[in-house]
C-alpha cells in the first residue's frame, strides 16, 4: 500500500514537472519575442541617448539618470523610461516654467491657449504682446502634445520590456521547478520499490514460519 501511494505522488509530481516545463517553454518564448519586439521598435526611432551639454541643463536628479545611458542607442525598456521621464519631460516642464512661470500639463496650456484665442478674435485692437502671448501659449499646446505622445510610446515600450523581463524569471523559476520535481520524482520511484521489496520479504517471511 506504501508503495503504491509513493508511486501516485511521484507520477503527480512527474505530471506537475511537464507542466512546468511546458510553462518555462512559453515563457521562454514570450520573453524572447518581446524583447525583439521592443529592441526592434525601439531601435527604428533612432534615438541616441543625451550626453555631455545636453544633460548639463537639466535639473541633477533627471541628469544623474540619464548619465549611465549617456551616447548609446535607445533600444531597451530602461533607456526608453529614462529618456521619457528624464529628459522629455524635464524639457516640458522647462518650456512651461519658461512661459508661464511652473510646469504646465497639456490640458492647462490648451486651456489658456484657446481662452487667449478667443480674447484676440473679440478684440480688433490687440496688441502685438497679446498676439505674441496667445501664440507662445499655442505652441507650448501643440509643443506639450508631441512630448505626451513620443512619452506614451516609449513607456509602452518600457512597459513591454518589464513584462518581458517577468516572464524571463517566471521561466526560470519554471524550469528549477520542473528540475526540483523531477528529482523528487526519482526518489519517488526510488523509495516505492525500496518499500515493495520491504514489504515483499515480510511477507514471504510470515508465509515462511512454520503453524
């Protein structure tokens, strides 16, 4: 009885290790495909991380993370969230500081760009400051768009290249698994045909004993 019940737990644990093989085997394809995918995607904008005066203007924290990509393509995850965080944003919030004193989201320079649009359309008079402002304020608008939209497509790109990454360690965690259970396996099947020959000589031994 002993050595049937090891017998069922190694063959489950036998089962459990082709799954987990199989598991390591997809996530080893995902992270695969993935990481050309981005690497591929990344690469045709033909971006070259910021270095030497072009990080110079930037506040120290964003310079400081862009440092140890400084001249190399962008074409992984982490340089796509450095180059998006660090360094376009940085020059948006510049560009609004420089006009309107802060950091400005795009919705707050639309705002004011169409409400200074409308103001010139109502007043023949204006005068070429007010012309200038309601201009400035409009290509800061279409200024903080185009940053917002190459941000977002670069953080997909890193978000793509982190899952790439977690299905990396899933898949090796997958394969020690799989590696663990097909030891335990081995000592499974091991063990059972220790405890059926046990328990085959006690009973050859009862059987022996004379009545």
């Amino acid at each position: 009885m002993r050595a049937a019940l090891d017998k069922l737990i190694s063959w489950t644990g036998l089962a459990l290790a082709a799954v987990l093989l199989i598991a390591g085997g997809l996530l080893t394809w995902a992270n695969t495909f993935i990481g050309d995918q981005v690497d591929n995607q990344l690469s045709a904008q033909d971006i070259i991380m910021p270095e030497g005066g072009a990080l110079e203007s930037l506040p120290e924290a964003d310079r400081e993370a862009l440092e140890k990509f400084a001249g190399s393509p962008l074409d992984t995850g982490p340089e796509a969230q450095a180059y998006a965080d660090h360094y376009i944003l940085a020059h948006m919030n510049a560009s609004g500081a420089e006009l309107a004193g802060e950091a400005v989201t795009y919705q707050e320079a639309s705002g004011k760009g169409r409400e200074l649009t409308a103001a010139l359309a109502e007043n023949p008079n204006a005068t070429q400051a007010e012309i200038d402002e309601a201009a400035a304020w409009m290509d800061l608008r279409e200024s903080l768009f185009q940053g917002n939209t190459l941000r977002g497509l670069l953080l997909y790109g890193y978000a793509f290249a982190t899952i790439g990454t977690i299905a990396g360690i899933a898949a090796i965690v997958s394969f020690v698994g799989a590696g663990v259970l097909l030891v335990l396996f081995g000592l499974g099947i091991w063990h059972a045909r220790r405890v059926a020959q046990t328990e085959g000589a006690g009973t050859t031994a009862k059987v022996a004993q004379p009545v």
